[in-house]
C-alpha cells in the first residue's frame, strides 16, 4: 500500500514540475524576456528543489 502511495505522489510531483516548466517558459515568451532569463528560471527552481530534497 505504502508503495502504491509513493508511486502516486511521484506521478503528481512530475506532473507539478511540468505544469511548472510549462508555465515558467510561456511567461518568459509572453514578457518577451531573453534566453538567459529562461535558463536561470530553471537554474533557480532547480536548485531551491535540491535544497528542499536535502533537508
């Protein structure tokens, strides 16, 4: 059971993280920022991810 539990969250922490991907790209597409503004969106979410996975 306990499995099944963790398979499930895993499905909904990738489906947030796209939503999230998705949604960083369409406002930097939208606000007509440069390239670099969406790499370091991503760079910034990825690592207060990594610190919020080594806690």
């Amino acid at each position: 059971m306990e499995e099944h539990a963790q398979h499930h969250a895993s499905r909904w922490q990738q489906a947030e993280n796209a939503l999230i991907a998705i949604g960083i790209t369409l406002a930097v597409v939208v606000w007509n920022h440069s390239w670099w503004v969406l790499l370091l969106t991503f760079l910034v979410f990825d690592l207060s991810d990594l610190g919020i996975a080594a806690q």
